[in-house]
C-alpha cells in the first residue's frame, strides 16, 4: 500500500488542476457588444450621475426619476442612517445609500443592479416585499434584478452591502 501511494504523489498537481481547467472551458468568454435591452431597461447604457443620501430626509433630495439609470455614488456604510435597517446591511468597508422615487401608476416596478448589493423598497417604515428575482441579459452590464408590486406613493430605496463606491441602478416600471 505505501509503495502505491508514493507512486501516485507525483500526479497529484496533475489532477488537482483537472477541476480548474474544466471550470475555465465553462467560463463565459467576455462580451464583444452591448446587449440589446427590452423597452423597460433601455436607459440602462446612458445613467446620469446621482449621489446616494446619508439618511431619509435627504433621500428626498436625492430623487430617482423612473425608467433613467444612474450612476449612483454611495457612501461608507457607517455613514448611512438606514429608514429601515437592511436584511444584509454590509460591513465597516461596505458602501450604500439611499434615494427616493415616486410611483405613479401601480404595477410591476423592478430595481435593476449593477452588483450584487442587497436592495430595499420602505413605504411608511415597511420594506416592500419582492414578488422575482433574477439576472439582467447577458452582456448588459446588469448583474441583478428584483420586482416589486407597488402602488402609487413616495418610496425611499435603500442600497446596502456593495463593495464599491459606485453603483448603477435603474428602477423602472414593466409592461
């Protein structure tokens, strides 16, 4: 037995990397062009620059207008005093923000993300709940999705748990 297992000592970097490798023959190869967006995500390529509010009175300042994306600059998660505290608030080194929106017709809303940060809709104190969850289309920059039913009302958005300073965002209405 350890005559065998000497022997086999010298493939063991050989078949360690067979995992690796097929990992990498699954990998998606990067994006030549833009994906081609459905109606409701079409301003997804063109988001105007907003600055994420540090707290609910200045979420009303910092407005998301339906159906534009921005380019939205969160702050330290420290800094943030959430309306409602997130299911997944994010760490010391975590960023976030809040924004406002206006729902003027119920019906299906989605918050489209560039990360994977986690997403609250608060009405009166409540986080909305989703109704999906999913991935934008390939090669779009989209990397979540979530839907919410909503009725017509002021809703404050609050971001929480992204890794980076910067996020782009959309929330829009669906067909």
């Amino acid at each position: 037995m350890p005559f065998r297992a000497v022997f086999l000592l010298p493939l063991l970097p050989a078949l360690s990397s067979v995992p690796a490798l097929a990992q990498m023959e699954h990998a998606k190869a990067p994006c030549a062009t833009q994906a081609d967006l459905p109606a409701p995500l079409a301003a997804w390529n063109k988001p105007v620059p907003l600055r994420a509010a540090a707290d609910r009175k200045a979420a009303g300042r910092a407005v998301l207008t339906p159906g534009q994306a921005v380019a939205m600059a969160l702050l330290p998660t420290p800094k943030i005093a959430y309306p409602l505290r997130p299911a997944k608030p994010g760490g010391t080194v975590s960023y976030g923000g809040l924004a406002s929106f206006t729902v003027q017709q119920a019906g299906t809303w989605r918050v489209a993300l560039g990360s994977g940060a986690w997403v609250d809709v608060v009405k009166d104190g409540k986080a909305a709940d989703s109704i999906a969850h999913g991935h934008g289309p390939d090669c779009s920059g989209i990397r979540k999705m979530v839907d919410y039913a909503l009725q017509p009302g002021n809703y404050t958005l609050q971001v929480a748990a992204n890794g980076e300073d910067r996020l782009t965002l959309l929330v829009t209405r669906l067909p």
